[in-house]
C-alpha cells in the first residue's frame, strides 16, 4: 500500500515516479499503475524480480485534483501528458485494482499509444464497496479489517495504518477519495471490453475478496486478446503477496508479445 520505495524516486515538472532500466536498448516499457490506496512501493516487490523491461511507475495525484474533476478518465488524460513529458511511446501498462481500470480506459481512448495490458485485481466491473461515506472513519481497529482484505494474509502493519488513517481522516483527502471509489463503481466497462483488442494478461488472486475470481473470468471472457493466470492462496495485490510467481508470469508474457511489437518501443530516458 504506502510506504517509501526503496527505489530511487525521480521528478520531472509536476510528475513524480521511479525508473529502473533494463540496460537494454532494445527493451520494453512498462508503466505499472498503483490502486487507490496504493503508492510508488507497491511494485517495489515485483521490481526486484521483473526482467528485460524498463519499469517506470507513476504517482498517480489523486490529491492534486479537485474531488468534483476526478475520475478515471481524467486520470487518463493525465497519464497521457505523463507518457508526452518522458517520451515514453507504445508502453505496456500495467495497472492493479484502480490502476486496472486506469489502463483499460487509457487503452480505449488511445489506442495507439497502449502496446499490451497487464490487470491484476482491476476494477472497472465489479469491486467490493466498503461504503460511500466511511461512517467509521475514524475506528482504526475497523479500517484496519477493511483493509487486511487486500491480502489473503494479513500484512498491514502500523506504518501503513498510520498513512492510510492520515488519508481518511484528512477532509479534504478523503472527498478525493471518495469520489474516485464512486467512479470506480459508477463507470463500469464492462459493455466496451470487446473494443480492446490490446493482448492482455490477467493475473488474479484465488481468494481475492475485493475484484472476486468471477471478476477476473468476465474480463477473460469479455476482452478479445486474452489470457487469464491464478495464484493460489492470494487476495487483491499478487505483484505484493507472490511477486517471484508474477514476476514469471510478466516475464513470459512479454516474451510471448509478438516480435514485429518491439519497434514500438524506445528506449526511456530521463
């Protein structure tokens, strides 16, 4: 969830995201989108075990919007002016839970610019709603049993309990992310699935309770381009719980993509 990444973190204008290279002139990019109550350390497990791709993970500004302007797919048109200012052209995104979402409409509103999709727990169909108000907002014991459901072990400790309880108790923090949680709900892409004929990889969790397994087979079933992998004895965030089992299935994908793609990709640099 939160936390500091032990990554190197890198700013440009108003954009702020970790980069770690392949070292490999011919190798792809990939931008990896965290959730709603994620940040730049969620991929730092997945980072240490990805290979042959430049990563480049964003810090999405859910706070940086006014709550009345944000949705997916403003979030969309920022994602479009971050991939503009880094030069970053035909990348594959890679997106958990609202950062799935995030991906699919990018996808859909530009095209061109999307090489391959990888969802891990996406919303954009069905997610679990822990309620439009947060009427317990401030029970730490409560919010903390909401968001132990991430995981199909419990992981969150008192650092990530202590950021998570400065984002719900903040005013003007929580209307942010109250109103992205209702677009999640309200903008379901269900119907425009069939219009990403991007290749897709969904990797989901067994004993996901917040994007069910029967979330990640309609995606299956409903996207024309795409393959569907299980991990076993895991919750909403694979790329966090089994990164090495993710790692090998990221790793597999992008080497199954298909050669004449590669031209596609520059070479990222700072």
């Amino acid at each position: 969830m939160f936390g500091a990444s032990r990554y190197k973190v890198h700013k440009k204008n108003n954009f702020e995201y970790l980069y770690i290279s392949a070292n490999d002139e011919s190798a792809q990019n990939v931008i990896m989108l965290h959730g709603m109550f994620g940040g730049l350390s969620n991929y730092d497990p997945l980072i240490e075990h990805a290979e042959g791709c430049n990563i480049i993970v964003p810090s999405i500004p859910l706070y940086d919007f006014k709550a009345r302007k944000l949705s997916i797919q403003k979030l969309s048109g920022w994602l479009h002016k971050f991939t503009k200012e880094l030069h970053i052209e035909n990348p594959i995104l890679l997106g958990n839970s609202m950062g799935g979402h995030l991906a699919l409409d990018y996808a859909l509103q530009y095209p061109d610019m999307v090489s391959a999709l990888v969802l891990t727990g996406s919303s954009g169909i069905q997610e679990k709603d822990f309620g439009s108000s947060f009427p317990r907002r401030k029970d730490r014991e409560y919010i903390r049993k909401q968001a132990a459901l991430t995981f199909y072990e419990d992981l969150i400790d008192d650092e990530i309990m202590d950021e998570i309880m400065e984002v719900v108790t903040s005013p003007s923090k929580l209307l942010n992310m109250l109103a992205i949680a209702r677009d999640t709900h309200e903008y379901n892409m269900e119907e425009f699935l069939a219009d990403i004929p991007h290749a897709t990889l969904l990797v989901w969790g067994r004993h996901d309770e917040i994007t069910p397994p029967e979330v990640g087979r309609t995606f299956f079933d409903k996207l024309p381009n795409a393959q569907l992998r299980w991990i076993d004895k895991c919750g909403h965030a694979p790329m966090m719980e089994h990164p090495k089992t993710f790692a090998l299935l990221l790793n597999e994908f992008l080497i199954e993509l298909p050669k004449t793609n590669h031209s596609k990709y520059n070479t990222y640099s700072l």
